[in-house]
C-alpha cells in the first residue's frame, strides 16, 4: 500500500485548524518541529488535564483527501489542515491500517500509527454538523470514527507535498486502531 501527501501543515499555538506550508520537519520522539502538540507529553489540552506526564501517542495527525473529498460532496468547506491535520494523505486507507503500521515519509520520516482521532466537539465550532458527518456506524451499531489517525515519529525528516509514502505492517496477528 503506498500514497502521496497532499498537503502539510503545522500550528505553533492551539488552534484549531493549522496553516499549509510548503514543508514540515519531523522529529523523532516528538513530532512536528514548530507545533503546538509537539513533544514526548501530551499536549492535547483535555489530556493535559487528565494526566500531564502520559505519553504523546497524538504527535502527529493525518488525514485522508478521501475523506475531505467525502466531505465537500455533502456540502462541508473543508481543506486541507482545517481540521487539524499536520499531514493530509491520498491513496492510503488510514483507517484500516493496524495499530503499529509505520508509514515511511519521503526521504526519511518514519511515523508509527497508535490509533484514531477521537472527533470532538471543535468540529461543529468550525462547522455545524461536521462532528457527526465525521463519525459512522457499520452494519453491527460500532461506531465508526472518520477523522484520520494519530502517530508517533520514529524517525526524523523532512516532509512536504508530493512525498511518495510506504506502508509497511507490523507482523501479524494485527490489532486494529481504537480511539487515542
């Protein structure tokens, strides 16, 4: 399984939806140079106020266009970083990767994904209705969670749009993304 990135984006203060930029900087161990939830800690707020010292599974988030095209198709203006996003993907299904796929960025850049974005209330502060047009249920009732998914850098590098990006899976059994 391998895609492109789209777009890259990074906020230095806890906004909501982060800038575009021309390229953005892993670092191992933390995430992205220059933003706000950069860090070996959580720095997610909420989190922050549950336990400042528990690691950062969340240092780096990714959404699929798939799922902004899906969203512009039921009448949402959304684009790419609007939602948060540091790295916007085409052409890798995200949320069906396992917990543990690492996604090789570029030259260099490695990211492990830890699990799913848990959508919050922000969404519908940035536009009416979007929480749920970013949550689902499959044929059994589980909720099914749309926003992309978190990981964490193992390796540094340099990332920008149109990086080629590698998909390799951790050996099996593999466990699938819950919320992080």
């Amino acid at each position: 399984m391998n895609g492109t990135v789209i777009a890259v984006s990074r906020s230095s203060d806890h906004t909501f939806s982060k800038g575009n930029q021309d390229n953005i900087r892993l670092l191992a161990g933390l995430g992205v140079e220059g933003d706000a939830h950069m860090g070996e800690t959580v720095k997610h707020r909420s989190r922050v106020k549950q336990d400042p010292h528990q690691p950062n599974l969340r240092q780096v988030h990714l959404i699929h266009a798939e799922l902004l095209d899906e969203l512009r198709a039921a009448g949402f203006a959304v684009s790419p970083g609007q939602m948060g996003e540091n790295i916007t993907t085409q052409g890798i299904d995200l949320l069906g990767l396992p917990q543990g796929a690492q996604l090789h960025i570029g030259a260099s850049a490695v990211v492990e994904v830890t699990g799913l974005r848990n959508p919050c209330v922000q969404l519908d502060q940035f536009q009416p209705g979007l929480m749920s047009a970013v949550l689902d249920r499959d044929g059994h009732g589980k909720l099914i969670r749309k926003a992309g998914v978190m990981g964490v850098v193992l390796a540094s590098g340099e990332v920008r749009p149109g990086d080629h990006i590698r998909v390799d899976l951790p050996p099996a059994p593999h466990q699938p993304l819950g919320k992080v």
